[in-house]
C-alpha cells in the first residue's frame, strides 16, 4: 500500500506537523523558510535562525542578551530603592494624594499604612551605589551595574504584566522580545537554539509562567523560545538510546529526510520542508547539548564563583548554563525565578530568595567580565512590577507607578543610578522609563532601530514597542 497517495493519512501528517511546531520542535523546525516571504526550500544546509535584517541600523553594543527575570515582582524597597522617609513614617497612613484613584490590585477599600523597609541599605564599591544588604553579592558588582529606580508599566496583575514585560502588550498572541531579537539578527549558533529558556523557583509565592512569555507570535515558530529542563538532559531525548551509534542515527535522519523530500515533492507542502529542518536540527543537537552539559571543562574557581557543580536545578546552575550558552552564540537566554511574590511575610522572603538568586546572579557578571564577554553580553535583572510601599499584612501588594531593575554589559554605563521615585517609593518622578522604553532601549544597543523592525500582520505594521518607546541614551556608555 502506498501511503503517501492516502489523504486521511496526508491530513493527519499534516495535523502532526502543526503539534511539531511547539517547544523544541519550533527551534528545529523551518530552517528552510525565507523569514521575508515565508519560501520554502529543501536545503536542510541553510541556517536555521537567518536574520530578517540584512544590514543594521546602528553600530550594535552587544550581540546577546541574559534576561535574568526575577518572577513575581522584587520589592524595590528591599532591593534597589532606599527610602528612609518610608522607615519615618513606618504605620502612618499613606497620604491620599500618591494613592486616591491609582490602580491597587489587592488592597481595594482598605487602610493603606506606610511599612518601613524590612533590610537594611549600604552604600557598595567605589560608585557608592545603595543597595539591600540581603544580597551582598550583587552589592559586590556595584561598579559593574547600572541601577534604574524609576521603571513604570501597566499591567498590575502577574500574567499580563509579564505578557507586558516580555511582549509589550497585554493581548497574548504577540512575539516575545527574545523572538523579535532572533528574527531580525538571526543567531550565531546552528547547533543550538537561538533562544533557550530556564526556569527555577523558590523564597516566596511560585508564580505561574505561560510559555506564551516567550513564543513567536505570528512571527515564524522557529523563532520561538526553547524550554531548556533545569535538571537532567535540557532536552528530553537528546541522547541516542543505547546501542545506536552516531553514523546509525545518521542513516535514519537520511533516510526519513529522504522519504520527506520525495513526499514534498509530491505534494508541494512547506511544512515537509520544515520537518527535514527539525531533524537535522535535533541530529545535531544530539551532540551539542551533551557537551553545553559537560561542565569538566570549568574551573574549579568559577564552580566555586556560582556555588554550584550544575544540573542541580538552582537558579545558579542555570546562571552558569547562560553564559555557557551565549559563549556559544545563543542570541538571548531568559532565566525565570519563581519566587518574588510577598504579599506576606516579605522580611522572611527576601531572606530566602536572596540566597538563592544572590550569589549565582553575580558571579554571572564576574564570570561574563573575566571572559571577555561582558561588553558585548546584555544582562538585565528585574521583574514584571514593584511591591507598594503601603503594608499588605506583613507583606506587599504588586506595584507599576515605579520599581527598579538593574542592566549591566552590553554598551549600558556601569557604576551608575538612573532616575528616582518620591520619597516613599510610589511614583517615579525623575526620568521616567516605561517598558516600551526599555524595549527600545536593548534593540538600540543590538544595533536595532526599533521603530523599523517590523512586520505586517492583519492589515498593519507590527513592532515590539507598538507605537511608543524611546531609546534611553542617558545610561548608555
């Protein structure tokens, strides 16, 4: 029976095809397609993530991005934001005229009373930066980072204000920064996907992640992020199963990519195309993964830097993993924390997640800085919001009229502190950054113009900061 003339049997490989575009399968998937006209080709040589930009707009600063993406939302008043008049006022009433008809997400019709901020601030390294004593590690790369106390968004609840973060719309559907980054500067690496999420968790409410924070929208699937496994193999399956060797696995992805060609030449179809792709893709796979893993290779020093030996699941590891992955010209690399959610007991949580994010964060930066990679790697460290000043129980409700992240590498001025909320940390008052400002910003520094990288999708232009965003010169080097 010759099944390839069977149309169920053809309308099911097609249904098939369409599941294998999730997840890894993205990654691998459309080598072969023309990122301008959506073409197919049955080359299966071409590279799998090309650029939809042929030439940059602006000589770029750096060429990957870490995005360290603390989940949940990091109190600013015990991170990166001292507010002593907030101490002062520790139990008075918030006065109405900062909160009267500003959007609360959980303390609608309550008391609103001032809460001190529960750690300590110091002044770190010579730029004097102030920073949380709970995280004396970041406190120790001070001089290498640039603090942003006057961050605003607009989504206050967890899921939209990561879609915000992540895709610079509340509406689910739309390519992530990272998708946007690889469509149109391609990565540098064909042996591993141009996009690789990791998450961890730990030190407060675990927040869900939806895997929309880093899909391709309706840009290409290929460009969608990866899910890498915190422990064990990233990927499941990536090794062969025992007794088969390489040159066997080989003959089989041949032959199957054989078979798929004569099929696409019968029936004219792209995604036959794009199934070649993905298994010289995970072909390949089979043996760069093994060796991202094999940390025999690292200095017992650097081991010692992170606090971990790897595969451990922490969100060190998945530190020492990123730079690991960009050193191999991975485009972007997103590490989700789960842990950041206080609405109670944020003394208590801030003591938890800072040993776990803590160490492995800064010795990211020193290690990225000893390589000779900190130039030209961006990493930012933040979350979706802020927490309020205002008391929610021992806890803190979430908060988008200003927060804080820090940036480091990449073009961005190290040693310095950039705008400023009033002086119990609810509005931003001096240079504000909006998120779409932010998006603006890491593109600039790629070599991007953001209002230029688009795409045309149901009758308009589409780009990541919309119809807003300015590009924030002030911290750039």
């Amino acid at each position: 029976m010759n099944l390839f003339h069977q149309p169920g049997w053809l309308q099911h490989r097609r249904d098939f095809l369409g599941a294998a575009s999730q997840g890894l399968g993205a990654a691998a998937l459309a080598t072969l397609f023309n990122p301008q006209l959506w073409a197919s080709t049955t080359d299966p040589e071409k590279h799998p993530w090309p650029a939809a930009l042929s030439t940059l707009h602006y000589t770029p600063r750096a060429k990957s991005v870490i995005f360290l993406c603390m989940a949940g939302g990091p109190s600013h008043l015990e991170t990166l934001d001292h507010k002593p008049k907030l101490a002062e006022m520790d139990g008075q009433p918030m006065p109405a005229s900062l909160t009267e008809g500003q959007p609360i997400a959980q303390l609608q019709n309550r008391e609103l009373r001032c809460m001190a901020p529960q750690h300590p601030f110091k002044r770190w390294g010579e730029s004097g930066q102030e920073m949380c004593k709970a995280f004396p590690h970041i406190g120790s790369i001070a001089d290498d980072i640039c603090i942003v106390r006057s961050m605003q968004t607009e989504a206050i609840n967890h899921d939209p204000a990561h879609t915000f973060m992540n895709t610079g719309t509340t509406i689910s559907g739309r390519p992530s920064m990272g998708s946007w980054l690889l469509y149109g500067l391609g990565s540098e690496c064909d042996d591993l996907p141009g996009f690789v999420v990791m998450t961890s968790v730990g030190g407060g409410q675990n927040q869900p992640i939806a895997s929309r924070q880093w899909h391709s929208g309706f840009l290409p699937s290929r460009y969608q992020g990866v899910p890498f496994h915190a422990q064990g193999d990233p990927v499941l399956y990536v090794r062969s199963p025992r007794g088969v060797s390489d040159s066997q696995q080989r003959d089989v992805v041949d032959t199957v990519q054989q078979l798929s060609r004569w099929h696409g030449q019968a029936v004219e179809h792209p995604e036959i195309a794009a199934r070649i792709s993905q298994y010289e893709m995970a072909f390949r796979m089979q043996t760069s993964v093994p060796d991202l893993m094999d940390l025999s290779d690292e200095p017992e020093h650097v081991l010692d830097m992170y606090g971990t030996r790897g595969g451990d699941g922490s969100f060190a590891s998945n530190c020492l993993l990123a730079r690991r992955l960009v050193q191999r010209g991975v485009r972007f690399v997103q590490l989700y924390h789960r842990g950041w959610d206080h609405h109670g007991n944020v003394k208590g949580g801030i003591e938890v997640v800072s040993r776990l994010v803590d160490q492995g964060t800064a010795a990211l930066i020193k290690d990225l800085k000893q390589q000779g990679m900190l130039d030209d790697t961006l990493v930012i460290w933040g979350g979706e919001f802020g927490r309020t000043p205002m008391a929610q129980g021992t806890g803190r409700d979430h908060h988008i009229r200003g927060f804080s992240l820090w940036m480091a590498g990449g073009g961005i001025q190290p040693g310095i502190t950039y705008g400023a909320t009033d002086e119990l940390g609810y509005n931003a008052i001096e240079d504000p950054i909006h998120v779409h400002d932010l998006h603006a910003t890491i593109l600039y520094l790629m070599g991007i113009d953001h209002t230029r990288l688009t795409v045309r999708h149901q009758g308009r232009d589409f780009r990541l900061t919309d119809v807003f965003g300015h590009v924030v010169h002030d911290i750039i080097a």
